[in-house]
C-alpha cells in the first residue's frame, strides 16, 4: 500500500504529462500515450485506495456485464472512477458475463480486492437457509451450523445498540428478532456476523412496503407491534389459509383488552421449543407470558415471513375471538365461549380417535 505522500508525487508526476490540453482527434491517433497515461492513473487509484467504512451487499444479477457491474459497484460507493477501473479490471483478465451473487464489499476498496472477488464468484459465497418462525437463538445456531459463524457472536451482534441505531430499527427494539427476514441468502465466505445480521435486516427493509405504513396507521400500530404480532401468527399456523383469521382473533382480542393467550409467547418465554404447552407451563413469570399478560409481548418472538405479515396488516373481517388446533394442524375458530369449549372437545375426540388407529403395516 502506497502512502499518501508517494501517491501525491505519483500524482504530481502524472498531472505534468497532462498540463497541455489535447483534443480527441490527437489521443486517436497516439493511443499508445493515452493507455500509458490511463493505466498509470489505474495503478495509482488501485494502491492508494483503502476500505472507508463497513461491507455493503452489492447485487451482481445473472448474465451482468463486466459494465453493469462495474456501474452496480459505482452506485454503491465501492469504487470511483469506473472507467478506469474497468480498464484496471480488463487488464486483470475480467471481461465478459459475470458470476451473479451478492457481494460484501467495503467502500474504496482496493481495486485487487474487488477485481478478486468477482472472479471467483459464488465460489467465495455460501448458501445460508433461514426458515419462517426461527428464534433469534435458532438463527445464531443455523449461521453456526452452515456458516461456521460463532453462535455467540451473532448474538452480541444481534443486540448491539449502536449497530441496531444505524440500521434504523424501532426504538423500541431490543434485538434484531423480528427483522432478520426469512429467506435463502449467498454471503461470503467467513463473512462476520455484524455482516450477516446487517445483510438479513436490510432484506426485511427491501421488503417492508410503503404503503404498509398508511395501513398501521388505521390498525393504530407501530412497525414493532405489528412485526410482533406477525411473529406469533408465524408461529401459530401450520396451514396457510389460517393465517388471516388466527390473525382477525388477535386483533379482535386486543381491540377488546382481552388477553392473547398464545401458547407460542409461553415457549418463547422458557427460552427453548416445547413439544406442547401444558397448565404447569403457562403459570411461567415472563411479560412474554400473554396468559399472564394483557396486550402484545415486548417483542416479536420470531421471525416472520412476508405472509404472516400481510395476514397481521389485513386479518380477516370476521368476529371470531378462540381458536383451538387440530392434530392436522388446521384451526377451529369460535365467536363465543360455549362454541369454543365444544371445538375443545371435538378436538380431543380426533385425538383419542387417531391413537386408537392402528399403526400401519410397513
């Protein structure tokens, strides 16, 4: 890396060659001089350069010219000169149609970097599947499990307050659970977990809809209570047709100042999954407890999918205030009290019913 005084004199001696002005007609016919003057400043503006502030994903889409990504490179503040760098880049044997992915790239880095980066590719990506409903720690365990991410350091990113004041999450967040969207992302190599959760909290901005903000105004909700409660209808439903009506019963809940009464909130509250919520679980001293607690938890208790989302912005217009599951994960809804005990009942009729079953040949 070249210091900024001899980068100053390379600059220097390079302005000289420059001080009498020349028309295009004359750089046409000595090209030779023009390439010299041209990759010197390309050489200069490569071993000057250093990184300026942390990785941005830039997305290289598939069949991207070396142009089109050199522009994608420039918009982001990745590179400047791009005409210069994409003679840098020809010489370094980068031409033609790129390998697509996203790329975690630091402001003005080197252009040797950058040159390396998007020769190799996916090759320096990994595939990272984050499944709809996952806690903050189940996220941490699978970035572990196929990132080689510490689990411990997704989770001191997760609940950084100055990393979660730049993102621009809610004031009122106390992690990023909620807002680290579902989805399957390509990151690089040994990428670092403030990377990673900064990339999956982006994608949930690049999905958050403008128009969504009108709507919380008429459910008179905020971004975070509503990424709450999409987390509990992510976590309640199994069939997807449910999701506007388990959500039409919370929001008639809350609209009454009945409790939620969500046995999702009770697991979340012991920290772990658990195989059914039973009475001994729901007497469990947490404010995720909404047995115990009217109203919606502190905070989203997973993360939810675009689906869920929607299904908490625009529940169902109907009445229903209980619902109660089936063993095929299907809900019975009620209006009242009386129709909700006998769902109750004819649920655990299916139960009975089905261990009763024999088991089938193999």
């Amino acid at each position: 890396m070249k210091t900024n005084a001899e980068c100053g004199v390379r600059n220097a001696e390079l302005k000289g060659k420059l001080v009498r002005p020349v028309k295009l007609p004359l750089i046409l016919r000595i090209p030779h001089s023009a390439f010299r003057i041209l990759l010197a400043g390309a050489l200069i503006a490569a071993g000057c350069a250093s990184p300026a502030g942390e990785s941005v994903p830039v997305t290289i889409p598939p069949g991207a010219t070396l142009e089109a990504a050199v522009d994608s490179l420039a918009a982001r503040g990745i590179i400047e000169h791009a005409a210069l760098f994409t003679l840098y880049a020809r010489l370094h044997g980068l031409r033609g149609a790129l390998k697509s992915g996203v790329y975690l790239l630091a402001p003005r880095s080197p252009w040797s970097d950058v040159v390396d980066a998007l020769e190799r590719g996916r090759g320096v990506e990994a595939r990272f599947f984050v499944p709809e409903g996952l806690t903050l720690a189940e996220v941490a365990a699978a970035a572990r499990a196929q990132l080689g991410v510490p689990r411990d350091s997704v989770l001191a990113a997760a609940r950084d307050p100055e990393l979660l004041h730049s993102l621009g999450l809610p004031g009122d967040a106390r992690s990023v659970e909620g807002y680290l969207f579902p989805t399957t992302y390509l990151v690089p190599l040994h990428v670092h977990a403030r990377d990673l959760v900064r990339v999956m909290t982006r994608e949930f901005a690049a999905q958050w809809q403008p128009e969504w903000e009108g709507r919380l105004d008429s459910l008179h909700l905020t971004r975070h209570a509503l990424v709450t409660l999409a987390s509990i209808i992510e976590a309640e439903v199994r069939y997807d047709p449910d999701r506007p009506y388990v959500s039409a019963v919370y929001h008639n809940r809350l609209t009454r100042g009945m409790r939620l009464e969500a046995d999702p909130t009770v697991a979340y509250a012991y920290g772990r999954r658990l195989r059914r919520v039973w009475e001994k679980n729901l007497a469990i001293r947490s404010p995720y407890n909404t047995y115990q607690r009217a109203g919606l938890p502190p905070g989203p208790i997973g993360q939810p999918g675009r689906a869920s989302l929607l299904a908490a912005l625009y529940p169902a217009g109907v009445p229903f205030q209980y619902f109660v599951a089936q063993p095929d994960g299907k809900h019975i809804f009620s209006t009242t009290y009386a129709e909700h005990l006998a769902a109750i009942r004819a649920v655990k009729r299916q139960r009975t019913e089905a261990r009763a079953q024999p088991a089938p040949d193999r």
